[in-house]
C-alpha cells in the first residue's frame, strides 16, 4: 500500500481538487460532498494511484457489511464515475482492467498543510499509452476550465465588464421547453448530476407525478405517481434519493425516493399551512423544511430533521403576525442561508449564516411576490423568480444591491445548476371578471382578455367597474362601462405598477395605489379630463386606499409585520393608527370595516365608528385572504368554495347562488349597491419547464 492518506492535505486530479477532511469534491462552480461510502472508496484509489486494486480487496477494506456483492461494488465505481465525469469506455480517473480489478489513472498532486506539493499520480506504473492520453485530456481539461472560467467570470463578475448582463439574456433567450406533456409542470431542481426533478399533475386535479428528466436527450422517467399533491422534490446530495412534500388526509408529510428503483418512504411531517421547499444539510444527513408551530402565538418556522435519529431541531419561531418561513436553500459553499416569510401573497427573503442562524437580513426593501430563489453558483448572488420589476419574470440579486430584470417572463420557480444551467417554470395565467347585474340574473364575461384581470370594484351607481389587468405586460387599470359594454384603459406612466382602484365617495375619481421607486404610493385618478395627481396629503409607502365621506382609510407597511390600518380624516392634516394590529386585507364602507390579520383564519369586522369592538367568523378555507367585500352592512365572502352574505352584525351567513365562485388571486368579489356581483375566475393556467444554458445546447 502506498503513502496513507492525509485528511489535512488537498489532492488535485485534473479540474478536480480533493479535501478529505471534509470529504469535498469541488471543481470550477460546483462543489460535491462525497457520502462516507465513496469517500472511502475515492480515499482508496488516491492512497495508491497507479496500482491494481482487485475488485475483492476494495470490497473487503472499503465495506464493512460482509454481504456485499460485485454488483454494489459496480454501483458504488459507476456513481463516482458519474460525479466525476467519467466514462468507463474512455477512462480519464478510474480504469476497469479485465481481470477484475480497477485503477487510478489520472495524475494526482498532493499538496500538503505546509504548502509543499508532492507528486502522487501513477508516474512509473501507468502504461506509456494511457499516460499520454491521459496528459492529453488533462491539458483539454485544463484549457476548458480556463474558458468556462473566463466566460462565468463574464457572466457572474459586476467587474468583469458590462457584458454580463447582456450575456445572461442571450442565454434565457435560447431557452427551450423540457417538457412537452400539456399537464402542469413546476417545482424544477436539478441533481448532482445535472439531471432535472419535478411535479406534474393535470389543472384542478391532486394526483401528481414525480418526474425525472435527463436536459441532454430529454429522456423522462416517472419515479412516484400518487392521488395526492406532491410538491417541492429535492435531490439529495449524493443524487440517490429525492426529498418531497406529499399533502394527504393526514395534512403535510416528508416522503424519499429512491432514484433507482422508486422505492418511497414517510420520513417525518410539515406545516399543513405553509407551501414550502426542502433543503439538504450536512452533507445529506438531514433535511431543513417548514415545521409546525410551535403554539398558537407562532407561525410555521423552518425545522431540521436529523435522517439518522429523526430528531428535530427548530431553527425558527416566527411570531404569528410575521408569516411562516419556507423555502430554505443553502449556498453552494455550505455558509448561508436563504429563506422567505410570507404575508398574504407578498413574501420577504431573509440571508443568515449557516448553521449558526445569527440574525437575518432582508434582502428586499419591502416584501413583494417572490415565488422562488437559488443561489448562483459561486454563493453570492440570487436569482429570484417574482413580480419585482413590474411583472413576473427572473431577478438576479447582488448584495446590497437592487433587483436586476434578466428575462424569464411568467417564472414561478427557479433553479440553478452547478454549470450555470438554470430551469424554471413558466406560468401563463388567464382569469376573467364575471358580471351579475342582480340576483338571480345571467352571468357575462367582461373586459375579457388572455391576460389576468383582477380586483373589480363598482362605483357608486353600480354601471361602472374598476379592475386591475396585466394585459399590456404590466399591472394597469381598466374601467367598464355596464351599460354600454365598453372598457378602457386609465391613462397611466406604464412605467410603474398599478393595484387596487377604489372609487371615491366624495367625486367621480378613483383612489389608485403605484409601486414607485421600490414603495408604493396613492394617487387620484379624475375620470372627467382623465387628469392624475399624487395625494400629497398621504406618506409615501401608503397602500390601498378607500375614500368615505368623511375620512381616507389606507394601509401602511402592506405585507409586513407591521402592516396597519390608518384614517385621515377630513379637515386634518395628520394621520391616526386605528389600533386594529397588524392588517393584511381589508374593506370598508360608511358604516362597517372588514380585515384579515397576517396568518390568521378569522374575517373580523366591527362598526367603524367603534374600530375596537371586533368580532369574527372563523373560516376553514384560508387559501384566498382577500375573496370577500363590503357594502354598506352587507359583508361577502369565499368559504368551502361557496361564496357566503351575512348582513352585520349579526345576520345569519346565507349561501350565494353562484356558479362563478372566485379563485383568483387578490381582491376578487365586488358587490354594488343595488346587488349587482363581479367575481374573477381562473379562465386557464399553464405552466412548462423552461432551461437555458449549458445544459440546453
């Protein structure tokens, strides 16, 4: 046997370099942590490079079960191959020879704690062929990792030039479909071996497939099917198993698969509540997901499961108004950690030392839609799929610095392979604003477009109807006339976003909120000159604003912990909280106010003139926070996938014939005066893998 292992020194093999220490394996923009196993085996090669190692021998001192066979030893060859790069009909690391046995045949430098580097490759006993193939491909292998640098380097460096950003759009614009079945596909992440997991499922239907797919040849295979929801597949370290949430009668479970032979099993629980990711830890011997609350004041927070012991130890508790935290994912080198806290539909992402965990930092300047994240290969920056910029697509996010648009439009997910490959899924939504004139009457579709129209709201009289659409790219606002069947577009700067038109109860204007410089501000919106101003009266940062006749009620710190209802009155100069706690959703009429609280499955009303006095309903369906409205004492909500009226304040909840019950996202129930009713509905969705980069050329 040659010269023991040193688990202080590093070994280099070609683009490889070796720690045993800390079993890594890491070559430019990707890092692998071996598993004991082929860290054993690997350790067996480098202490003899060069010499022939029976196939009885590594089993015999790399195992230490007796029942092995000559088929686990060819697995075990076969998944270090893969993690290499290797390919055992043109061997550049390990040789099979014909009489049973395997050889190291790269060269291979040892370079110990001092800093002296020793030679340790197979100088004299390698035949004089391999040697030179084998330099031959070392020196290939040396000037492609010197290209793929310099181009990551062009693409990843801010001080490389300012061609990276450009580089970045070529390359999502080369971006193919990797699926061509017509379910939906979402949930993408790649594996150590380049390989993409996913969910597939059929629109409106639990039943779900987990799906493997090879990005080179577009081969697919379906590892579990399953009557219900499988979500968030997470591939282990070592590429052997798949982590995944499964959503049954018994609420939210964590499942693995075995890659191999899609052999499943239960392996501990999750929030029933909160839609989270898994993430690897500890080099695959344990799991960081979204847990339970830990009582009725908390949230879910993230928790990590030890694989070995099934012991659990929380790393979170957020307080219940501050939102579950979810989709936990570590940075390439193992040192941070990103997550997200959810409000409402807004989500805020937190970066932490891992493990320790210290005190996070927002990374947004105020909690926005973000649907997913994944670090960049070399841990410094993200990428973030959400509506940061005007619409939904793909960010890239430098620390601290702001979101930069890259492409991607309609991304809800995002992953990032260790090449640079990056596969996400593209969402394309269309909801449409279905009109009731009065009870009992026929239903009409209006302002209808292949675009998502949302947020109705009827002025005064009923005939006309504000909504909000993203049919030009970004969110804009749209008015309807009833009578004549007309709709037009609010001339507005395209350049910002805007939500949530109220009409005034004081004019014929409508109360507009604009995201602007990265906070949201009020404006007034007069139809007769189609004239816009800002309402200086009102802070910056003011959210949803609804005009009464003798006050203006607004939001400020929308989707934060600290999200609070505030009135101006009439005549006043200076706001006032109404002392409600934090505020997610809220409606108000002259005489009554309605809110959601972050996190919690009560609609609460009370008399406005009395905001303290509060009373609630307890819902059991709490997917769609803002389906429900206001008018007069009149209060309409979703529950059960019925929609319900219950007059305040103590009316008795009658069902509403309906066969459009809401299921948009956002405010999507109105109801006018004279019972006129606007619900939005999901017309069609579709969702595809989209990948772009190395892996799709």
């Amino acid at each position: 046997m040659g010269r023991p292992m040193d688990p202080m020194a590093d070994y280099t093999f070609l683009h490889w370099r070796y720690t045993p220490g800390r079993r890594l394996l890491v070559q430019p923009g990707r890092e692998v942590r071996l598993k004991p196993l082929l860290d054993r085996l690997l350790r067996r090669f480098l202490d003899e490079p060069g010499t022939v190692l029976t196939r009885e021998g590594l089993i015999e001192q790399v195992w230490t079960r007796r029942e092995v066979n000559d088929e686990v030893l060819s697995r075990a060859i076969a998944e270090l191959r893969a993690i290499l790069g290797d390919d055992a009909r043109e061997p550049r690391f390990i040789e099979t020879l014909s009489k049973g046995g395997y050889r190291w045949i790269a060269e291979t430098a040892r370079n110990d704690p001092t800093g002296r580097a020793d030679a340790a490759g197979p100088a004299t006993s390698l035949p004089s062929r391999a040697r030179i193939r084998g330099l031959r491909l070392s020196l290939s292998a040396l000037a492609a990792m010197a290209l793929l640098a310099l181009t990551w380097r062009h693409i990843v460096d801010p001080e490389a030039g300012s061609v990276h950003r450009a580089e970045l759009a070529v390359d999502l614009l080369s971006a193919q479909p990797l699926a061509a079945d017509p379910r939906l596909e979402y949930d993408a992440r790649f594996d150590v071996l380049g390989r993409v997991v996913y969910i597939r499922s059929a629109p409106g239907s639990e039943a779900s497939e987990l799906v493997m797919v090879d990005p080179g040849n577009r081969a697919e295979r379906v590892l579990w099917q399953d009557a219900k929801a499988l979500r968030h597949p997470a591939p282990s370290p070592d590429g052997r198993e798949i982590a995944l949430t499964r959503h049954g009668e018994s609420g939210c479970e964590v499942w693995s698969v075995d890659v191999v032979d899609g052999h499943h099993v239960r392996v501990g629980e999750c929030a029933d509540s909160a839609s989270g990711g898994i993430e690897w830890a500890d080099g695959g011997l344990a799991l960081i997901l979204t847990g339970k609350p830990v009582d009725a004041n908390h949230a879910p927070g993230l928790i990590q499961l030890d694989r070995r012991s099934g012991e659990l130890r929380r790393l979170t508790m957020p307080l219940l108004h501050e939102g579950a935290h979810v989709d936990p994912r570590l940075s390439t080198d193992g040192t941070e950690i990103v997550y997200a806290s959810v409000n409402g539909d807004d989500r805020q992402l937190w970066r932490a030392p891992w493990p320790r965990m210290a005190p996070p930092v927002a990374l947004l300047k105020r909690p926005e839609p973000v649907y997913g994240h994944a670090f960049e290969p070399d841990s410094r920056n993200l990428w973030i799929a959400g509506d940061l910029i005007l619409y939904r697509a793909l960010h890239r996010l430098r620390p601290g610095g702001q979101p930069e648009l890259i492409g991607g439009r309609g991304a809800r997910s995002i992953d990032i392979a260790a090449n640079g490959a990056a596969v996400w899924s593209e969402a394309r939504y269309d909801a449409d604003i279905w009109l009731r004139d009065a009870i009992g009457g026929t239903w009409t579709a209006i302002a209808r477009s292949l675009r998502y129209e949302a947020q109705p709201e009827f002025s005064a009289d009923g005939r006309l109807i504000a909504l909000g659409s993203n049919r030009n790219g970004a969110e804009s606002v749209l008015v309807h006339d009833a009578l004549t069947g007309k709709t037009r577009q609010l001339a507005l700067d395209p350049s910002l976003r805007w939500v949530r038109p109220t009409w005034s109860a004081r004019d014929n204007s409508l109360v507009l909120t604009a995201y602007e410089n990265r906070q949201t501000r009020l404006y007034r919106y007069q139809l007769d000159g189609d004239v816009l101003s800002v309402m200086s009266e009102v802070e910056p940062g003011a959210f949803q604003g609804i005009e009464l006749p003798d006050r203006l009620l607004y939001l400020v710190g929308h989707g934060t912990a600290q999200s609070t209802l505030m009135q101006l009155r009439a005549g006043q100069a200076t706001a006032e909280n109404l002392g409600l706690g934090p505020v997610a959703a809220y409606r108000a009429s002259n005489e009554w106010l309605a809110w959601r609280t972050p996190g919690s499955g009560e609609l609460r009303f009370a008399p406005l003139a009395e905001p303290q006095t509060v009373d609630a309903l307890v819902l059991s369906d709490d997917s769609m926070p803002e389906a429900f409205a206001l008018n007069g004492s009149v209060l309409t909500y979703r529950d059960k996938n019925l929609l319900w009226s219950m007059r305040l304040p103590d009316g008795k909840p009658q069902a509403v014939a309906s066969e459009h019950v809401p299921d948009g996202a956002g405010p999507s129930i109105a109801v006018s005066a004279n019972g006129a009713l606007a619900t939005v509905t999901l017309t069609s969705l579709s969702m595809d893998l989209m990948i772009a980069g190395p892996a799709s050329r």
